[in-house]
C-alpha cells in the first residue's frame, strides 16, 4: 500500500489532497477517506460547495478512488475558507 502523494508526503485518512481527473480537468478537492492497494478513496468537494463524490459515470459511489501519483496533499480548513 502506498500511502503518500505525488510529492512523497505520508496522507492519512482525514487530510485533504488536491487532483485532476484528467489533463484538461479543473483542480478538485478531496478528503482522503480511506485507503487502496494503490491509492486512495476520497469524497470531492463539488462546486456548490458539499462533500459529494456521485456525479456522471459515478453515480453508484459515495466515493471515487486515485492513485497516490494524482494527487498532493494540503493544508485546507474548512473553517477559514469558504469554498
């Protein structure tokens, strides 16, 4: 299992990682909820600003799953951004 980002930082479930789904994808946040064999699970933050990971082709998830190499890992506080 690996359990750290694109830039080799260790991510432990409840920290917050940033990734793209594809090259010509926006910047998606996500909240780290669990672990795979190659990466993670996570929950992304949709634009109107709720933690919801079913959207098109995902409709069945509560989650979706990334590979350690598709993401890094942030500092994010819901607290003091809105957004």
């Amino acid at each position: 299992m690996n359990n750290k980002d694109f830039l080799g930082n260790e991510v432990e479930i409840g920290d917050y990682v940033a990734f793209a789904r594809n090259p010509y994808s926006d910047m998606i946040l996500g909240k780290v909820i669990g672990y795979t064999p190659k990466g993670f699970r996570v929950i992304r933050k949709n634009r109107q600003g709720e933690w919801n990971s079913k959207h098109y082709g995902n409709w069945d998830k509560e989650y979706e799953t990334i590979g350690a190499y598709q993401c890094a890992k942030i500092n994010y506080n819901e607290g003091e951004i809105n957004g």
